[in-house]
C-alpha cells in the first residue's frame, strides 16, 4: 500500500507522551500516522520534501501552513491554493488561527487532529457546514477515517447510535471482509474478561479443558468494539495497553504470545479524560484508544432526524413482524418531535416498534403512540427546558417564556404559524402554549401595535 505522506512516528509505535507536549494524528487516503509536536518551535506542513510534515497529497500546496508551538499553538496558511479549514471554517490566506487538542484541521483531502491536553474535554470532530445536520458532518468524518487502522474512540450519552457508527467504519474500512466482534467490558467480571478478551490454555484454571481463542484473536483481520471501555477495571488496563503497542497477545496460562491483526474501536459514554485525572483510567491507554475521538450528538440536538429514523423504524418493525407497511401520521410525527428522548435512538425505536403493534389501520396515529409519550411531550426543548406549570405565577405575564412567545406573535403580526417558526417550534406546540398561558387566541387578521 503506498504511503500518503513521510512522517517520523507511524501509529502502531508506543505513545510517550509525558503530557509535556502536544502530537498530531493524520489521516490520509487509506493511511494513518502521527507526529510528535516539538515543546516549541515550527512544524512546516506541505507536498515539499524539504516540509517537516511531507504529505503526498496532489491537493496539498507544496508549502501549506505551519503549525507555530508555543505557549499557544497556531496555524498559519501560507497562500495555499485548495485552502485550510479549522473547525470547519477556511483559514484565510496568511491568516494564523489559535488551534487546541481536539480540534480538526482539513487540507486537501488530508486530516490533522490535534491530541494533547490544552483543554479540558472535547471530542475531535468535522464542524458541520452551513446547512449541513450534524450526523451528516459525523458521516464525512467517517468517510475519511474509515479506511486507516487508527483506533477511534465513540463518545455520546446511552443510545445514541455509537454501535451503528461502529459498524459503519467496518463497513466501509479496508477490513469491511473480515469478521467485526463486539465485547462490553462491563458484562464481565474482570477474571473473566481476561479470558475473554485474550483466550486460555488447556489447564490454565479449573474446567479449561481445553485451549480457547480469545476475542482479539478471533477477530484477526477485521474489527473489534470494545463497548463500555471506561467499565474496563483498572488491572485490565496495562494488559489492553500491551496489545495496543505490540499488536500480540498472551492467553491465559500460555507461554507465547501471538500476534493479532485488529482495528481498535472503543465507546464510552463516560468522561475518560476525567476518569484520568481521578486515576481511574490511564492516561497512556486513553491515548492509544483516543486516535481520533467521535462525539455524536443526543437526540433532542438531532430533531429533524426524527421523522426519517422513525420511518425507517417503521419499516424494520414491518418486516421483521411480517406485517404490512405503515406510515406515521404528520400527528404521530410531530409529537415525536416534541420529546426530548433520553433514551434517544434506542427509546425511538422502542416507541414506534410499540406503536406499530398497537397501530389497527395503515397509518400510525398519535394515539398509538405511548400516552407518557403523550404528557412529557408538552415541554418541547426547542423553547424552554421546563413545561408551564399550573401555578398562578408561572402562568403569569412575568414568566420569560411568555414574554418571548409575546414577543414573536407581535413581531410576525400575530400570524401563528410564522411565530412559530420564529420561536423553532411547530404550530401545535404554539397553540399548547397559547392555552398555557392564557394568551387569548389572535384573531384573524389581528395586527401588532
């Protein structure tokens, strides 16, 4: 396989960071590597042989930025012709932007995420583009990074989809052939998890009477998620890291280590980065996990997905009870918008699979879907966090978010459903409002002033 680009430390190399410094990882076309910033100094980035970081990428300028490492880091473009992006924004020419670890830096066709820890928390990601819903960003990012062996690390809460994303970079990775195997590391006591993940001997411990093959050897040649990664105890954690570095492991009981040909993908819906700095977590693995790091966002920041995965539910829920097709009704629809799913996808999927066996017609309706469904959706996260309560003073013409749903109508002539565009709910919802707070329905015709 051709290399993309030259650059001093390849990813399958131990990671000594000491935390003094920050690296970059670069993400090519079919490759992945990283690169060990200096404490201070200029990296020059570009085609050039003569650059620090030589990427072999025709869409690349031969001299195209440069990183300057200090007590900040920055990024200057030097007239490139194709344009440097950071956070999903073009760098002006010879413009310098600050950069921070976590932070996506897109030339040509070519990737650098920054790794480090110059701030807190934060996922490195793609920033969607004008117009542009977030899983449609995440989905260019996996595009890019699916075909490297770089180890990425899935963040979001419960639910929200980091087992489909998973299985989507196996899909469309260079391993897509081979097998993709799944291990929740909080499923297993950690004896057992040793066993799991790494195989055992004839003998090893009482009842192996026989050699079994571990997980990770298993999978060799495809794909391994290792969901729930920050329940992994904390004695697992330098045996995984040893894998990760020498890409071989030792089973249970065994004398010689064997190697293994695996694409690390783990998901957490913790905070590792603060599970590291209670010590609950080491550090050194965190950075062998975390190659790239994907934040997918909850639900309720995803509305307008909602229609077109609870069709797609719909459909699934038909074909696997053998019944026929059914629509959701623009009602069914739209309360489902007005919940906030804390469950998100998963509890979707749970709610329109219930709704379709309740559902007696063609279509699904609002009254099949769940009546708790029914009450929470009333307090829509497009406009207030908390739901009108039945008190004289939240009702009363003191409440904020009576204000604002005043303040639309009186901007958009009274004409409901231009207010609720304005205020980002649907024209129902308004109308909920409206009885809620005892705002008198506008009349026909009713003008501002």
């Amino acid at each position: 396989m051709p290399k993309d680009w030259e650059t001093t430390l390849p990813v399958a190399a131990p990671y000594r960071s000491g935390m003094e410094g920050l690296r970059l990882v670069i993400v090519g076309n079919e490759n992945a590597a990283t690169h060990q910033l200096p404490t201070s100094g200029t990296v020059s980035i570009g085609r050039s042989e003569e650059a620090s970081i030589c990427l072999l990428d025709p869409a690349i300028s031969r001299r195209h930025a440069l990183l300057h490492v200090g007590p900040r880091l920055t990024l200057e473009d030097l007239g490139s012709a194709n344009g440097t992006y950071v956070r999903g924004v073009r760098v002006g020419s010879g413009q310098t932007v600050e950069i921070e670890a976590g932070d996506v830096v897109e030339i040509g066709t070519t990737l650098l995420i920054v790794q480090g820890r110059s701030r807190p928390r934060g996922a490195a990601g793609i920033v969607p583009m004008p117009g542009e819903r977030p899983m449609e960003a995440i989905n260019r990012l996996i595009d890019r990074i699916a075909r490297s062996n770089l180890s990425v690390l899935l963040l979001g809460e419960t639910g929200v989809g980091k087992g489909f994303i998973a299985a989507e970079l196996h899909r469309r990775s260079n391993r897509s052939e081979g097998p993709m195997v799944e291990l929740n590391c909080a499923a297993f006591p950690e004896n057992l998890l040793e066993s799991e993940l790494f195989g055992y001997e004839k003998g090893a411990f009482t009842g192996a009477t026989q050699a079994k093959r571990g997980l990770l050897e298993s999978a060799s040649g495809g794909t391994v998620l290792l969901d729930e990664i920050g329940e992994l105890p904390i004695g697992m954690q330098p045996k995984l890291l040893r894998v990760l570095e020498e890409r071989e492991v030792m089973p249970v009981g065994g004398l010689r280590a064997r190697a293994v040909d695996v694409r690390f993908i783990s998901a957490t819906n913790r905070d590792l980065e603060g599970e590291v700095a209670q010590g609950k977590f080491r550090e050194d693995l965190y950075f062998r996990l975390n190659g790239i790091s994907v934040e997918i966002p909850a639900l309720r920041k995803r509305i307008s997905e909602i229609p077109g995965l609870a069709t797609s539910f719909a459909l699934e829920a038909s074909r696997r009870f053998g019944f026929p097709s059914r629509t959701l009704s623009p009602e069914a629809i739209e309360l489902l918008m007005q919940y906030r799913w804390p469950g998100n996808i998963r509890e979707l999927r749970n709610v329109v699979e219930r709704a379709f066996a309740l559902c007696s017609g063609p279509c699904i309706e609002a009254k099949d879907i769940p009546i708790a469904k029914v009450a929470l959706a009333k307090a829509p996260p497009a406009l207030a966090e908390d739901a009108p309560g039945t008190d004289d003073a939240e009702r009363g013409s003191e409440h904020p978010e009576r204000r604002r749903i005043l303040a639309a109508l009186d901007q958009c002539g009274w004409n409901q459903s231009r207010a609720a565009i304005a205020l980002g709910i649907s024209r129902q919802t308004l109308s909920t409002r409206l009885d809620a707070y005892n705002i008198p329905r506008p009349r026909k015709g009713r003008k501002s002033g």
